[in-house]
C-alpha cells in the first residue's frame, strides 16, 4: 500500500507509471495523452514513452535528471526542428541513438519528414540567423590582435635595423678615430 502511494506521488497525473521491481526504477507511460509539454519525471525514470502527443519543443534541461534512464521513445510527435531542437537531438544522443533515428521533424516545411538524426548544424535556421553576430564579434576582435602584431613586427624589424646602423657607426667611427690616431703616431717617428 506504501508503495502504491509512493508511487502515485511521483507519477505525473497524465501518466502511467509501474515499477519495474526491487530498486530498479520505473516505467513511465506518457504516450497518446495529447501532451504538449513534458510533465515533471520521477528521478528513478528507467523507461519512458512520449510517443503520439502533441510535443513540438523540449526545454533545454528538461530530461537532465532522469540518470538511471534506458529506454525512451519519442516518436509521432510534431518536433519543430529549429535551433532549440539541439538539446533534444544531443541528449537522445547520449541516451537512446536508436530512438533517435524514430524521431521525426514535422516543421518548417524543408525539415518536414527529415529524421532528427540526420540535421546538421547547418540547416537549423535559427542557428545560422545567430551564427554571423557571433563570428562578426570575433573577426573585430581578431582583426585589431592580428594588427597589433604586424605593427609589432614592423616595430622590432626597424629597431632591429636601426640598432644594426648604429653599431656600424660606432664600429667605424672607433676604426676611424684609431687610424689617425696611429697615424700621428706613425708620422711622428719618422
């Protein structure tokens, strides 16, 4: 009866929920419940089904917690495959590959149809819209260091020249004053 309360408590109420057992977590069946929202999971979520709802977006962190997870299924929902759909891809990923390859865009209209596991970076229009601000921040910044460091060059190769010109001078002006200083010396023997 505990567990039977225990387990009501945790259960999101527009879903179903069994235990798998002694410690081993939970079945969670949230499918065909017309969600448009994941609903609050329990921690000891070791299966979970979201698929034929009404699921166009997911938050980004909205499935962190669920650690012990290690069956998901996803599929027949409108996925909108925009930049936010990122997490979603990323964390099935990691969780669950084969149900990524189950889950399917259903908008903007060229992603319809498209398996999630297949988008790129690319073709995700939001994410290109963002991507030239950000590159446009780091072109300016990498334009003003990379001309401090050419006109740091020029500086040292003209210090480097310079100094080469001076010290030939003093070599020469040392050479010079020697020369006639033995040559006084020179004349004055004979």
């Amino acid at each position: 009866l505990l567990l039977a309360m225990a387990l009501s408590e945790a259960c999101p109420p527009s879903c179903s929920c069994k235990s798998l057992g002694d410690m081993k977590g939970l079945r969670v069946d949230c499918s065909s419940q017309g969600l448009t929202e994941v609903p609050a999971l329990p921690t000891d979520t070791k299966m979970l089904y979201l698929q034929n709802n009404s699921l166009t977006t997911l938050p980004p962190g909205a499935l962190d917690s669920l650690s012990s997870l290690e069956e998901v299924k996803m599929f027949d929902n409108p996925w909108n495959c925009d930049c936010h759909v990122l997490y979603l891809k990323l964390w099935l990923e990691d969780v669950s590959a084969s149900s990524l390859a189950n889950v399917r865009c259903a908008s903007p209209a060229p992603m319809k149809m498209k398996p999630l596991v297949q988008l790129t970076g690319n073709e995700l229009g939001v994410c290109k819209r963002l991507l030239p601000i950000a590159c446009l921040e780091f072109f300016w910044r990498d334009l003003i260091l990379i001309a401090g460091a050419v006109i740091t060059l020029i500086l040292a190769a003209w210090a480097l020249k310079f100094s080469k010109k001076l010290i030939c001078q003093i070599k020469l002006s040392r050479y010079n004053a020697r020369g006639s200083l033995l040559g006084r010396r020179t004349s004055k023997t004979y």
